[in-house]
C-alpha cells in the first residue's frame, strides 16, 4: 500500500512564510478610508497567497504531496459587514498560480473549515454563516482551477442534546447545498460528540466521503474498532477511484497523559504504522495528513521513524522524503 504524508497549512522549517497574515475587524473599522482599508486587506491577501506559492515549493522539495491550506488566506473574507466587498476577482491571478504549480507537481490541496462552520446547527443565523464559509472556500478552490479532487473536510457539528436529531439536521441541510459546494465536502469524525462510526453513517447517507481521524477515533471511539470500519470508510470514497485520488487519514497524538484530546508537538509512529498495517492487504493507497504542532518538521520526524522501521524489517519502504510502501 503506498502512503503519502503530508502536513497543515504552516512551516517551522521556512522563515517569514506565514500564509495567515491577518487585520482585525476592530483594527479596520478604525480606518478613517474604507476603500484603503479594502485594498491593504487585498494587499495582506496576496502575500498570504505567495506565501502559500512559497510553502508548495517547500513541499515539491521535501517530496510532500498532501497539503492543507489555511482558511485564512483572505482576512475578514466573510465578515459580515464587508458582504459588499468581493476579493476574488482581484485575487483571480494569484490564485490561478497556486492551482497550476499544485497540477504541475501533483500536490493534494485541501482546506478544514474553522470548527463553527457547522451544518447539524438549529440556528438560521448560524447555518447561513456556515454556508456563506463554505461557498467561501469551494470560490478559492475554483479560483485556483482545481477539479473537485480539491475538497474541503468538516465535522458533523454538535449535537444540541439530541444526536439523533442533530445527525438527521446535518442531512437535511447537507442535502439543500448548491452540488458545487456539497461535491467538494468531507467528513472527519470528532474527539467528543459524533464517533467515527456515526459519522461514517452520515457519510453514507449523505454519499459523501470520510476522512478518518485517528486521534479522534482513540478518544471517542465508540466502542468501535477503526480496522472494523475500514472497508465502509474506503467505500465512501468509490467516485474518486477514477481519478486515482485515495482515502485520506488525519494523524495525531496525544499531547500528554492529563490532555488525550490534545495535539503533540510529534507523531507517534508506532500505533499509526499498526494501523496502516491492518488495512494494506485491502487498501491500494492512501493519505495521511499530519497534524501536529511541528507541522513539516513533524513529518520530517516521522519519516526517520519510517526508514528505521524499514532498516529492522518491518515491512515498510521508504520511495521518497514524504511517502512509503507498507505490507500487509
């Protein structure tokens, strides 16, 4: 099974390439010019974007093919109070840039939508917000000329005190999206409220696929094993085969024995490797994004851990600096 690693939205091995450079709206409003104060949150905008240009070169060197953006790339994008404004046109070109340099080296592109964009929501305030952030998203993955193998992956939500409900709520309005915006989602299962094997129902009943997080699936299991869900898991992703797109994971460890839920600076290797191990003999490939707090040093870690299980015969094989090939 070939695995590609890859990590999220930040370096801490380049200097000054932050690609989340941001205003306040309380800073804005300050502003005795508006158009002024529209033009500096473009300007802000397009260094985030070169930045951006700046971390995919980075990745074409460290081999890395799986990368997820920040959602900050245009400050104050969807703030309300400046609906009448709208950065994309000027922002066409640049965006443009990322989308061919991503084609051209065959960089996997994602975005994670902040945790209140959320569709199992009873409040209309709070689901026209959710909308409006993901048409937001899906908007830059069309400016950048991406086909729908760039998505955007979000929880369920809460559950509002009744889950059921709150699952049937997620469906009802999952279902009333434009299809632009609903073919480029996913579903992660979460570390509290929805386990793996629920959202991989909802999943199934939304036919839409399920990014399988296994930090989360540790602490909120369910009481429900990750081998066992696995085959579903894969199938949600059927419609992508063609496009030789595969299943994706999410990757983390504990931050410590009294916060489980919390994200280490690192990987742990060991029980991630198992589970790779448990699904290759089914499994043709699949991506794993890294999400710990040293982001790209994180996976630099993981594949030394990688080429030492490979030097003691565990079944893995290193094919470059960001992905191996792992035995059943």
């Amino acid at each position: 099974m070939r695995v590609r690693f890859g990590f999220v939205a930040m370096s801490v091995q380049l200097e000054n390439a932050s690609p989340s450079r941001t205003m306040t709206m309380a800073n804005f409003a300050k502003l005795a010019d508006r158009e002024a104060g529209l033009r500096r949150l473009e300007t802000l905008a397009e260094e985030n974007i070169r930045n951006t240009l700046r971390l995919l070169k980075h990745c074409r060197y460290m081999g890395v093919k799986v990368y997820r953006m920040t959602s900050k790339l245009i400050p104050l994008a969807t703030h309300e109070d400046l609906a009448d404004w709208s950065p994309y046109e000027k922002l066409a070109p640049s965006f443009a840039e990322i989308g061919s340099f991503a084609r051209e080296h065959g960089i996997r592109l994602s975005f994670h939508p902040d945790h209140f964009t959320v569709l199992s929501t009873p409040r209309e305030e709070v689901l026209r917000k959710s909308v409006k952030d993901l048409e937001h998203h899906v908007r830059i993955l069309e400016c950048m000329g991406l086909d729908e193998r760039a998505l955007c992956n979000i929880h369920v939500g809460g559950s509002y005190g009744n889950k059921e409900e709150a699952g049937q709520r997620f469906l009802r309005n999952f279902g009333s999206l434009d299809e632009r915006i609903g073919r480029r989602l996913t579903l992660e299962n979460d570390d509290k409220t929805f386990t793996a094997a629920e959202t991989l129902a909802i999943c199934e009943a939304a036919g839409t696929p399920m990014v399988l997080d296994l930090h989360h699936h540790a602490v909120n299991s369910g009481g429900e094993s990750a081998e066992v869900l696995w085959p579903r898991i894969a199938r949600t992703w059927e419609r992508f085969e063609p496009l030789g797109l595969p299943p994706k994971l999410h990757a983390s460890s504990p931050k410590s024995a009294t916060d489980p839920r919390g994200h280490a600076d690192y990987v742990e290797s060991g029980p991630l490797l198992a589970f790779l191990r448990s699904i290759a003999g089914s499994t043709p490939a699949v991506d794993v994004m890294i999400e710990a707090k040293q982001k790209d040093l994180a996976l630099v870690k993981l594949m030394e851990d990688m080429k030492a299980a490979a030097a003691d015969g565990e079944g893995v094989r290193i094919v470059d600096g960001a992905s191996i090939e792992v035995e059943g």
